[in-house]
C-alpha cells in the first residue's frame, strides 16, 4: 500500500537513505533539509512522488498541507546538522546539534499533528544520534522537556495515542532509563543498512527502539570545517 511520508533532516546520510528507500519501494514522500545533488537526483528518477519542502519547518507544513492535505507517516531524523546555523565555531557543534535538534522536531511535530489526524493509521518515528540525545546545558539538571529531546518525545506520546498516533523513538541506550537490560553493542551500521532496518521495523510500531551506532558520522555527516 502507497503512503504518504514527510522525512526531515534528508540531505545526507540516513535521512537520504531513507528518502531513496521509501521512493524505491513506490510511495510518496516529502523531504525537508538543505539543499543536496542527491535529492536532486532522486527528483528526477521518481518525479512528482517525491515533494522538496522548503527549510524552514513551519513553511514546510503549510506546502505540504496544501499539496496533500494528509500525511500518514513522520520520520524525523533528529540526529541530523541540517538545522545548524551557517557559521558555527568547532566548539560549539555539538550544543548546536542538540539545540537544533530538539527545536526542529518540536516544530516539525506540531505542523505535522494536523495533517497525521487525516492520516491513514498515522505514526511518527523519531532517529536520535548518540548527541542529539544528550542533555542540553549542565547534566546534572534534571532532565525537562526543554534541555533534553528524549525525554520531550516522552512528553508528548500520551498526547499523541490520544490521536491515535503512534510514536517509536529509536535513539542509543539510555544509563538513566534503560529500554532492556541487555546491553547493546555499537555497530558497524552504514546510512543504507540503517534505513532498511529502520523502515523493516516501521509495521511493528514498537515504542522504542535502541539503535547503537559505531560510527555517527555515516548516519549524521557532520559539516566541514570551513
């Protein structure tokens, strides 16, 4: 069955592959980030199905409102640098990819409700990095919905089963609060296998999935150095 997918964070590495797969197995996807050849690419190898949305997420929901009305399923890859500033000092990457992080997918979800509540069996996945799931500010504030991603998502899945939207977080194992006590090894995932794994476990809508990468930067590029 053809649905209806909004990606964010889809320029590179996961989230393109994400992109690429879903377009491969026939259905209609909208992607949101910078500017990539690649997606280029994949807009003329699959033409209309695949919807380039503007950067800014709140523009991104209008156009998608009106050019499906609909939408059935959210990945957001939150683990992404899509959303960084231009210009940002070495020091200050990884803060950023929190920060931006936590703000995108808090704006992304909140122009997508709409939409998923036309959907088809709607569902949101959201993809955490090793550092877009750390604590923002100093670690031993106790966790909020405004210093850490994680526990945000946690915050809003209530809300959200009331809609009868389902929500799986898929992020590295938490010491705080752990998925399973077995304890997962990072692996030697690549952007390509990741996808597949990731949208082989889409049907299943399990609530959290533990994804423990040996190398962050094949799944979230982070930018060069200028």
């Amino acid at each position: 069955m053809t649905r209806r997918f909004w990606v964010t964070g889809a320029s590179h590495g996961v989230g393109l592959a994400l992109v690429g797969q879903l377009l491969a197995s026939g259905h209609q996807v909208a992607a949101s980030g910078r500017d990539s050849q690649e997606l280029d690419t994949l807009g003329q190898q699959h033409g209309a199905r695949l919807l380039r949305l503007p950067a800014p997420l709140p523009e991104a929901s209008q156009r998608l409102l009106a050019k499906w009305g609909a939408l059935d399923s959210l990945i957001i890859n939150a683990g992404t640098c899509d959303y960084l500033p231009d210009a940002v000092a070495d020091g200050e990457v990884f803060e950023q990819i929190i920060s931006s992080n936590l703000l995108a997918t808090q704006q992304c979800l909140a122009g997508a409700l709409p939409l998923l509540a036309k959907g088809e069996k709607p569902q949101v996945m959201a993809i955490l990095s090793r550092y877009s799931a750390l604590q923002l500010f100093e670690p031993n504030q106790p966790l909020s919905g405004g210093n850490s991603l994680p526990k945000w998502l946690s915050e809003q899945r209530n809300s959200l089963h009331a809609l009868g939207i389902d929500l799986t977080v898929v992020a590295p194992q938490s010491l705080k609060n752990p998925v399973s006590s077995v304890q997962a090894i990072p692996e030697p995932w690549t952007a390509q296998s990741a996808a597949q794994e990731l949208l082989a476990r889409l049907d299943q809508r399990q609530p959290e999935l533990v994804l423990e990468v040996l190398n962050p930067g094949e799944l979230w590029p982070l930018p060069k150095s200028s």
